[in-house]
C-alpha cells in the first residue's frame, strides 16, 4: 500500500452502521404512529425522535478515509435531501447524501456573503441530524443571472471543431477571462462554509467535467472558441518561440500569430501539430482543476477535494472530450467518477482503472445505477451484481441516482424501481454499512500491469486503445487475477518495477523515454506481454520496426493476408488450459518462411524459421504466440489482443504455467477445476493488518456454481460473511446471481 500524507479534516462524523445507540426503534417516538415508507418495498422510515447530534473526526491517512480511526465507507443517495427523504434513506442503511452547491448563490460580483449559503448549511446541518455524512457539488454551470447578463454565453461558451457548442457542462469556455475572473470568489467561499460543517467529508469540483465528444459524440473536438485559440496561440509562442519554428514542426504556413489555427483533424497539417493541440487541451483542462484545487486549499487547508469525472478514456473518447484521468486525478484527494453501465465486468473494470489511476487513494463513485434505467430492468439480481461490481474493482465510496420519484432514475417512482427493486437497494446499503472495516479497506494491487497508451489514443482519436486494453484487461482479469491499468505517463523504470509481468496491448505507441522504461524493466528481471501491432508505431504515427527487446526480426501480414483465424494447436503444457479453438484477429507473421510464400499450396507444410519458443500455433500452421528475447521473458502475441472466452484460458495457462504468476484468490469449477470465469472477483487488504484480506465473489451467471477457493500457501479461509457459508471446507455452491464476502487469513505469515 502506497504511503500518502496523513490528511486531517476536523469535522466531526456519525457513528457507523445502521443501528444508532440510543436511538427508539421506528414507531416508538411516543403516540405519533411510524412513518410511512415513501414508497413500495422500502422499510419505515426513522421517526423525528430519532434524530441524533454528530460526533466524531474523519481523516484520510494512508488513502483510508476514517471516521474516530475506523474505516469509513460513504454510501448513499444522490439527492434527498428533506427530513422524510434523509429518514427513509437512513433506515435504509445510507450513511452519506451528494448533493448540488451551484454558483448561482452568489449575488454579485467579488466576494461572495456567508448568508448566501444558509440554505445549503440548513441542508447540511439537517442531514447531519439525522447521522448523515455529505459530499457538496459545487456546480459552476449554474450560473448567477447577473453575470450571464453581463457576459453572454454566446460569447464566451467553448466551440468544438465543428463550430458548435460543445461541453454539456460548461456554458462558459475555461478559458474565459471573465469565468477565471468571478467563480473563484465562489470557490472561496464555500469551501470556507463546507469546513466548518461537521459533517462534510469533501466538495466535489465539477460536474462531468468533459468536453462534447463524451461518448455519444467522439467526434466533436475541442476547444475552438477565441479564448480557446488564444490559450493556443499563448502556448506556440511559450514553445516554439518564432513562427518559423512553429511552422516547420507544424507542416504550416501560417503568416502572423494572429493567423495559427489548431488543427481539426488529424491530417489537416501534420501528426505533431494534431499531438501538440490534443495534449495542449489535456494540459489546460486539468490545469484549471488544479487551479480551483489552489483556491480551495488557500481558503480551507484540510478540506477534501473530489471532482465526478466521466469514462472517457474507457469509451471513444479520449481525444475529443480533454480529460486525461492521470493529470486531472492530481488535484484530488478522493478519486471521483460517475458510471452508468449496463455490464457488471464492464463496471468493475472501470473501477479497477480508476483505482489504478488513483495510486492509493480512495475512489468514489458519485453517480451510479442499475441500467438501464427503467423499473422492468431493475431486477434484484439486476441492482445486486451491477452495483456490487464496482466494489469488487476498489470502489470506497458510491451514491446511487437518484433519491427522487420523477423520471426513469428515479427510484422512488414507478420509472425508475419496483417495490422488489427498492427492496434490493436497502438490502444493498444495509450490507455496505454495515461492513465498514472491509469494504472501506484498499483494494490489493495487481501484479499484472496493462499499460494504456494516452498517445495512441490522442493520434487514433477513436475507440481503438480502450477496446484493445479493455480486451488485454479482461483476459487475466476474468481469470482472478488482480490486475492495474499503466497510465502511459507514469512509464518509469522505477514504477513498471511494481510489475511481476507488464503488458502491452494492440495498438500501444510509447514515446522514446517511456519506451526507454521497458527496456530498462525487461534488462532488470522484469517480464513482459507483447500483443500483435504493439509499438509499430511511433508518437507521430509513423511506421516503425518492432523494438529488439520484443525478440522479432520483422513482423509482416500474414500469409493471403489472412488476418481472421484460430489457434489450433498449443504446446503441451498448455493443453488442460485450452478448451477448444480461439478466434484471434489482426493475425501477424512474425516468422521467416522458408521458399516464396505466394507459391505455397493449400495443405502443404508452411515451413518457418522462428527465435524463440512456440507456444501456439493458428490455424495456417505457424507460429502465433511466441516465447521469446531477453532470457525468455517476453511474450509475443501475433494478433490482436482480442477478448475471447477460450483465449482467456490459454493466456491463464502461460501466466500460470510459463511464466509461473499464480492468481490470489481463484474459484475453480469442482468438476473440471478450470476458472469459474463467470465470477467476478476483488480483494483488499485489511487497512491496518496485511495478514487479513477481503475477497468479494459476484456469481453473474444465471445457474449455481460449485466451486472451490484456491489461494496462495499460508493463506486460509477464515469466514463469510453475508450468507455465513460454511468455511471448514474449500468448497462452495455459489448461488446464482449472488453476492459473496470473505475473509482470508494469512497463517504462514510473510
């Protein structure tokens, strides 16, 4: 576990749980009759009577938060914010309420009145009543009507390539004088407010911060408003000093400054102009984070800082929306983001990212849901496995949208949930909240290290890098293992050196210092996984030879470009791990064939010469995964790092069997003993003792599984706890669509 500065907050804190000491039951607050649920499935609220003062200190220490020093899992709702709504809420087991602060508040111009917060302090302070803790949202895009008169929107709002306005949140260019003049009274404000409330764990910075290409709308850049173009043209001449060295490094022919256009496209001047303008906005969005994040820190030193960042780098949108989650993650405290997926392995893969990218620090998720969005789909099984999952990928902290009865998010309308749906959401809450110490605790950190090309994706501007490290992910991920994502970024010899195996996925361009890194890691001990078109190309998207540390003499399409086949033959030691052919795609030559290849028949013997060893061949009959340079220690794949069921397998059997990097925790099937790829697993390490970890088990599939638990020597079951399975034995029947928590001992000690 990373070492983080011990971070202070002297607010004060509920006590954890769902039962309150002192406090009647629901209905005993004298005559008054109990309250009524504030809709079908869901228990009575508290009564008024059971109000109770705040007390305690939270802190962050070590990317823990703790509340009195005992971990602290924020869970709640978005929204609800009444006496009835906070009641109901914390009969249900929420703990914690997120909710809007926006800027309209403010009533002019310059420094903004502490009256003009009373009545965000009355929401504080009644939720504090009732034991509830709070994550403020200040809200920039609610906008004071006398400054939107003043500065019309139409001429300072962001402009994205197309000349539309782009940004779903910001009706204001964050390049704007006249934003960067007036919202920071705003910040200081209320940050000044938020820390003397008790009950505030942080504020949250922005909502979604994101320009247009969110993922409906990739190919929407950005920003071209003036004060977008001017931020540029202030940059060029930091950089390149004349207009003449802008224009040889830019393919332009720009006569003044006031003439220098950023590109929109790719192609429309050079590579390196396209590179410099993508990492350019990358740099200015998360900039002005940091810059609230000063202001902030200036007016109220111990306050937490979150911001609800979106997906973009894990859809098709990187380039087009700005944010580059390992620059804007640095003004946080509390890693936040907001998720909206239908897909229980898409969902922990997202947290297991953003828990990557976090580095030690918590991770909240600030809106989630079961989806899609409608009462029909809201299942229990449904709202169960789609919402634990971020839990089994780090997540400490989640609000669920929305505490409200209109609209399909709405859970307390008939749109948005069902009683048996309701139901499900309390047996949730009341579960996290009361298993604090486990799910608060950090997530364990991979082995296995995925490393995610922010260039490629900038240069390629589509989905192209999130499919291809999704599929590489999903690969030893769905096979147990605990496993990171890699920002490009942090490619240092020193950080790959927390990696027993680092993998590159198709499509993966590193600039010379990081491609430098690997080189350094593979020449220390380090091992690496290479897949087909990896580093074939360089930062301005030139063609490149493979590196000679990947052990290829050339790589070449393969044969009648037959670029869709399946492995069809394995090595022998792999063979229990392989259950039949695998499809792959993008299929390479990375062997020298003996004669022409144009002249080879069908059914006759291709004939090649390979460096290395083979450890599976495709169904044209040469090599396809390789064991190659470097004393045996790099992989090659000769195809796209795909996810495939049966591929999954065969990866596991390398990792496990040539590589020698066993799972964690593992289920097997009891009868055939290979992975139970159906189930979804995370663990923790206690936050205090790292002889006791966490093992969340998520049975998604549709039928019961009978499994048995395989961990590491010294490692033990001690106990579950939410179904109170039987632990004397290895072996379980998971049922289906089903939740499981358990406890690992290590008795052999380190």
């Amino acid at each position: 576990m990373n070492t983080i500065r011990s971070i202070i907050h002297p607010v004060l804190i509920l006590v954890s749980g769902l039962v309150l000491s002192g406090l009647r039951s629901p209905g005993e607050s004298g005559s008054s009759p109990p309250p009524a649920p504030l809709a079908g499935g869901l228990p009575t609220p508290l009564a008024l009577g059971q109000k109770t003062p705040w007390s305690g200190t939270f802190s962050l220490v070590n990317g823990v938060l703790l509340k009195d020093g005992t971990p602290f899992y924020p869970i709640g709702f978005v929204f609800g914010t009444s006496d009835a709504e906070l009641a109901q809420a914390r009969a249900m087991g929420a703990n914690a309420v997120h909710f809007d602060l926006g800027w309209r508040v403010a009533p002019g111009p310059g420094d903004v009145p502490d009256a003009s917060f009373d009545q965000t302090r009355t929401t504080l302070r009644r939720a504090a009543n009732w034991g509830m803790a709070a994550i403020p949202l200040l809200t920039g895009h609610y906008v004071p009507g006398w400054f939107s008169k003043k500065y019309p929107r139409a001429e300072h709002e962001p402009l994205g390539s197309d000349g539309k306005k782009t940004g779903s949140w910001f009706p204001y260019s964050l390049h704007s004088p006249a934003l960067r003049e007036h919202i920071p009274a705003f910040w200081r404000a209320a940050a000044k407010m938020a820390a003397t409330e008790p009950n505030v764990i942080a504020v949250g910075a922005w909502n979604e911060p994101c320009y247009g290409g969110t993922w409906n709308r990739g190919n929407q850049f950005g920003e071209y408003s003036q004060w977008g173009l001017a931020a540029w043209r202030e940059h060029l001449r930091a950089t390149y000093k004349t207009l003449d060295a802008l224009n040889r490094a830019h393919g332009t022919t720009f006569t003044t400054w006031d003439d220098v256009q950023p590109p929109r496209k790719p192609e429309e001047f050079n590579r390196r102009a396209w590179l410099d303008w993508m990492e350019f906005g990358q740099r200015a969005f998360a900039d002005f984070f940091a810059w609230e994040r000063t202001i902030i820190k200036e007016a109220a030193p111990s306050l937490l800082l979150t911001n609800k960042k979106q997906t973009n780098p894990w859809d098709r949108s990187t380039a087009s929306s700005g944010t580059n989650w390992e620059l804007m993650g640095r003004s946080e405290d509390i890693f936040g983001i907001n998720l909206y997926s239908g897909s229980p392995f898409g969902t922990r893969n997202t947290l297991d990212a953003a828990s990557s990218y976090a580095d030690g620090r918590p991770v909240m998720i600030f809106e989630i849901n079961s989806m899609p969005p409608s009462a029909e789909a809201r299942t229990p099984d449904a709202i169960r496995t789609l919402l634990w999952a971020p839990l089994a990928g780090g997540a400490r902290g989640m609000f669920i949208f929305a505490f409200i009865d209109k609209t399909e998010h709405g859970i307390l309308g008939a749109k948005g949930a069902n009683a048996a749906g309701r139901a499900e959401y309390t047996r949730l809450l009341t579960q996290i909240s009361t298993h604090q110490r486990e799910l608060a605790s950090p997530r364990v950190a991979g082995r296995i290290g995925i490393i995610y090309s922010t260039t490629a994706a900038l240069q390629s501007t589509g989905d192209l890098v999130p499919r291809y490290a999704t599929g590489a992910f999903n690969l030893f991920r769905n096979s147990h293992y605990q496993v990171d994502y890699i920002p490009e970024e942090r490619c240092t010899p020193d950080y790959l050196k927390r990696y027993a195996l680092v993998v590159l996925p198709t499509a993966t361009v590193l600039k010379p210092r990081e491609t430098d890194a690997v080189q350094t890691y593979l020449a220390g001990g380090g091992r690496l996984w290479a897949f087909g078109d990896s580093l074939s190309r360089d930062e301005l998207w030139a063609a490149q030879p493979p590196p000679a540390f990947l052990g290829l003499k050339d790589r070449k399409p393969p044969i009648g470009d037959r670029r869709n086949q399946q492995i069809g033959q394995v090595a022998p030691e792999l063979e229990s791990y392989f259950e039949g052919d695998c499809q792959i795609s993008g299929v390479e030559m990375v062997s020298l064939v003996a004669g022409d290849a144009d002249t080879i028949l069908p059914g006759a013997e291709v004939r090649t010469a390979t460096s290395g060893r083979v450890l599976a061949w495709n169904s044209d009959s040469y090599p396809t995964i390789l064991q190659t340079s470097t004393g045996g220690r790099v992989i090659y794949s000769a195809f796209d790092s795909g996810n495939d069921a049966a591929l999954r397998g065969l990866v596991e059997g390398i990792t496990r069997e040539i590589i020698g990097l066993r799972q964690e925790a593992r289920f097997v099937s009891r009868a055939t003993g290979i992975t139970a790829s159906a189930i979804i697993t995370g663990l923790r390490e206690d936050y205090k003792d790292p002889d006791t970890r966490y093992l969340i088990g998520i049975n998604t599939a549709y039928r019961a599984q009978k499994v048995r638990l395989e961990l590491p020597d010294g490692w033990k079951l001690h106990s579950e706890t939410l179904h109170s399975l039987e632990t004397n034995s290895d072996a379980f029947t998971l049922a289906p669509r089903e939740v499981y928590l358990f406890t690992l001992k290590n008795n052999g000690k380190h």
